[in-house]
C-alpha cells in the first residue's frame, strides 16, 4: 500500500475522502443488499463481492482493490444492462477516483500502512528527555 501511495491526504482533502468512501460505500450496499438473498448464483456472488467492497470502503480498508471491484461491477452493469444509469456511473467514476487517490488519513490502510515516526537517538547524543551527565572540571 505505501508503494500506492506516498501519503495519505489529511485535513481537508483527507475529510473529503472520507465522505466519499462513505457516500459511495453506503449507496453501493445498499444495492447490493437485496441481490445477497435471491436470483441467480452469479448475481448472488455479484451482489456479495460488491457489499464487501462497500464495507471495505466503508472502513477505508484495501481501498485501491475495493474501489476497483466497485468501477469494475458498475461498468459490467452498464455493459450488460444497455442502460447508463446515472448512480452507476456515479459509483464508477468515484471508485475509479478512489482507487488513483486512496483512502486518506482517516483510514484503516493509512494506520496499517501510514509512514511511522521513529526517534533513535544518535551515540554520543541524548534525546530531550534524558539527563545529561554532569562534567567535572
């Protein structure tokens, strides 16, 4: 993910990427919901791998491969449909846009994968909050 990514946008980018994950990631299940119960088994899987990318994007978790499997499904369903409904298209563009953007600081990838701080004081040096020995002339 940090090879995706070389920071994750914060302040108010990183707000407006989240309200997208949850926008885009509340319409796509509940669309998919009722495919889980019933039709054929192909639209069941369908509609299963599109609530788990939804709740992935929900949790900003694997968020380049869950705004993929949204774009993909959406454009498959414009293919096969013949109708360019907006809210497809919509969640297309959104997932295609998440996926080249990520999921910004407020995520669980920007946790697990985020660039960590790490103080390692130098030999011969203290850190700020350790004594320093006295000197005796």
């Amino acid at each position: 993910m940090r090879r995706l990514y070389s920071t994750f946008a914060g302040g108010a980018p990183g707000i407006a990427l989240l309200l997208m994950r949850l926008v885009v990631g509340a319409v796509v299940l509940w669309h998919a919901g009722p495919g889980l119960w019933s039709g054929p088994p192909l639209d069941i899987v369908a509609s299963a791998s599109l609530a788990l990318a939804a709740l992935l994007l929900i949790a900003g978790l694997w968020t380049p491969v869950a705004g993929a499997v949204v774009a993909v499904v959406a454009i498959s369903e414009i293919l096969r449909t013949g109708e360019l409904l907006n809210g497809r298209l919509l969640a297309a563009t959104i997932g295609c846009a998440l996926t080249m953007l990520g999921p910004g600081r407020l995520s669980i990838d920007a946790r697990l994968f985020g660039w960590k701080r790490i103080d390692a004081a130098l030999q011969g040096s203290s850190s700020p909050g350790t004594p320093r020995p006295k000197e005796s002339h």
